[in-house]
C-alpha cells in the first residue's frame, strides 16, 4: 500500500466519474461474485486511468480519463490495491450510486479513497491473454483485479493457474 492517497487528483475523479451509469437493469451487481448488493450504503468501487499501456494500445481502444473498473461487495472489499501494477493509476474508493427513474448512476461528490497507487509505482502488469481480454476487458491487465478475478472465480481454468502462479511469485517477493 502507498499510503499516498493524498496524490490521487479528486477533482479529476469526480469530474471524470459523476453521473456514470452503472448497474443491470435498475440492479446493483458486483463485478467479481455478481451478488446483488444493495446501494443504500456506499459501495466500494476499484478506478482506474491508463498511465501507460503501450502494448494494449495496440490490441483495444483504451479509455480516457478515470473509469469505473470494478464494484466490490462486502465479501470481496480489499483494503487497499495489491500488487500494484506499473502503468495503471489506480485507486480503491468509496462512493454512492443513486437510483433515479430505474436507472442507476455513480454520485462522486463524496468520495473516500481507501487507496491509491500513481502510474508510475507497482509491477509491471500481467501479460494480456486475448481471450481473457476480450472477456473481461482492459480490467486483466491490473493485478489488482486478477488477483481478485482468481481468489472468486472456481473455475481453475489453465490461464488462470498461470496467473496465481505468478501473483504467488509476486507476493513472494515483497513480502
Ligand atoms: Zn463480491
């Protein structure tokens, strides 16, 4: 954890995410488990902004600005991103979503970060399987959401034991 969440540009944030519609269908999911979790509580969210993503840039269009990358249910809050990943800026929030005419959106104005990495800072990110990027989206090549993507998903399917293997070697080092 960089413990450096004073860096994170909040303006920017909320500028870039307030009003973002998220949800299926007038429900709230979240992105690793898909359990329904309700929005009368803030909700923890993953965000993320290419920093530098040469390698993507060249498989898929990358998005602008800071996006919505993963929302957390309780069983799957983290406290803080781990491992970080080089050329990703990343943060772990706390926001609300509102629910106007069926339709749910992200309310920014209140926003705790709970962690934040800069662009610059982590490990280099995990090799891109096409197939899993096509899936999951640009979200695969952070750490910080495979891990995650692993520890829910029970499917151990080939690609993903290679990523535990190299989140364990990973983790080995900098503990
Ligand atoms: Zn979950």
């Amino acid at each position: 954890m960089s413990g450096a969440s004073s860096k994170l540009n909040k303006q920017q944030v909320k500028h870039d995410l307030h009003g973002e519609e998220v949800g299926r269908r007038g429900s709230f999911y979240c992105d690793f488990c898909n359990t329904k979790m309700s929005i009368e509580e803030p909700v923890m969210y993953d965000i993320a902004r290419i920093h530098d993503m040469a390698h993507l840039e060249l498989l898929v269009d990358l998005p602008d600005g800071w996006s919505l990358d993963a929302a957390r249910c309780q069983n799957c809050e983290v406290e803080g991103i781990t491992p970080e990943t080089d050329g990703w800026e990343e943060a772990v929030v706390i926001l609300s979503v509102n629910e106007s005419n069926g339709v749910l959106s992200v309310d920014a104005h209140s926003l705790t970060v709970v962690d934040y990495s800069p662009g610059e800072e982590g490990e280099c990110p995990p090799p891109v399987q096409a197939a899993f990027l096509s899936r999951q989206g640009v979200s695969m090549s952070r750490w910080g959401f495979l891990k995650s993507v692993i520890e829910t998903n029970e499917v151990d399917v080939r690609p993903l034991q290679v990523y535990r293997d190299m989140l364990e070697e990973l983790e080995g080092e900098t503990d």
